[in-house]
C-alpha cells in the first residue's frame, strides 16, 4: 500500500477521534441556549441539508485547485466552523456556524478517494477502501470515549476538541501529502486564439509565350 494511503488512514482517525460533537447540537441548544425542541432540531436539520451539496462541491474544487488544498481547505473551514459554535453567544450564531459546517464537512471526501484510486493498484483499491472505513470506525471508537469523559465538565469542550482535531489532520495532510501539480490554465470561452501567420501571395508559374506560327 503507497504511503500516502497510510498517511490519509492516519489523518482520517485522528479527525474521527473529535467527530462526536454533532450528536450533541441539539443537547446544546436546549441547555445552554435555551432553545426549544422545535428550533433545535430544526437547526440540526438545516446542518444536514447543507450537506448535501458538500460532497459535489468538494468533487469541483478538487479538480479545479488540487486535492491536497481542497483537503486542508474543508478540515480548516470544519474547525473554525466547531470553534464557532463552542464560543457562539447566541442560537442565532450557532445557526449560522451548524449550516457552515454542513456546507464543509463533505469537502475531505472526494479528493481523500481520489488520491486513493490515483496511488493504489486496481487490485489493491478493495482494500485500501476497506482500510479507510476501518480508520474511521477505530476513530469512532475512541470518540465515543473521549465524549464520555468531556460531557461531563461542559458540552462547548465537544465542540473545541473537534474543531483541535480537523486542525491537526488539516496540518498532518499538509505536511506530508504532496504538493498538487500545477492546474492547467482555462481559455477565456469570450476570446478566440490568433491566427498562425498566412504565407505571402503565392505566385503563379508564368507561362512561356506561345510562339506564333
């Protein structure tokens, strides 16, 4: 298996480790806010339905600038978008960070699957497939403790160690991913390219005078 798969594996757990948040939007809402049923789960389905065009928008910007910064990109924005509602001051705030988060929280999926189709042998890709759902299982596991151990003190520390963790995976991927090629140059649709030079006039043979009889 290529390294590179190894370090994706390696990244995707450690960002598993912190995904537990979510589950408790809606615990936060109502304790901290003071929202109502209706208005938390509401926002929490607002989270879902954005993303839904996460995944295809990460499909784009990875052809269109590289899937190493498509990756670094979505784990930076998840974090900033966790940190915001850690530290929102009102339901409002946390409305507006849970749709972020759901417009970015499907960015690291089809550049991460691409580079494993890219890297690894066609026989191979079964497997290394499996290895990433194993990764993010094992990651799951150990979230499921840490969430444990953190709900006790205050529900806004689920939040922190998540968005810590997609910092640390945005760093790890940048690191040791390399760097994407260069991305070709579009044609402006509006402009046509020049005209190759044409050859001066082409001069005809001049026929010899017919002699006359």
């Amino acid at each position: 298996m290529p390294r590179t798969v190894w370090w994706l594996l390696l990244a995707r757990a450690i960002n598993r480790l912190g995904a537990f948040s979510l589950g408790f939007l809606t615990v936060l809402m109502t304790t901290d806010f003071g929202a109502d049923p209706a208005t938390a789960g509401l926002i929490t389905a607002a989270f879902g339905v954005a993303t839904i065009p996460s995944r295809l928008v990460g499909g784009v910007l990875a052809d269109r600038f590289g899937r190493r910064r498509t990756i670094v990109t979505g784990l930076t924005a998840c974090a900033v978008a966790q940190a915001g509602i850690a530290f929102a001051g009102t339901v409002a705030l946390v409305a507006v960070f849970a749709v972020l988060l759901g417009l970015v929280f499907e960015l690291y999926e089809p550049p991460s699957q691409a580079i494993i189709a890219d890297t690894v042998r066609p026989a191979r890709q079964a497997q290394a497939y499996s290895l990433f759902n194993t990764a993010m299982a094992v990651g799951g596991l150990g979230a499921g403790l840490i969430a444990a151990a953190l709900g006790r003190w205050d529900l806004r520390w689920l939040f922190i160690v998540d968005a810590v963790t997609c910092l640390a995976c945005a760093t790890l991927i940048r690191t040791v991913l390399p760097k994407d090629p260069p991305t070709p140059r579009r044609l402006d649709p509006t402009t046509t390219p020049a005209a190759p030079p044409s050859p001066g006039p082409a001069t005809a043979p001049i026929a010899p005078p017919t002699p006359r009889p």
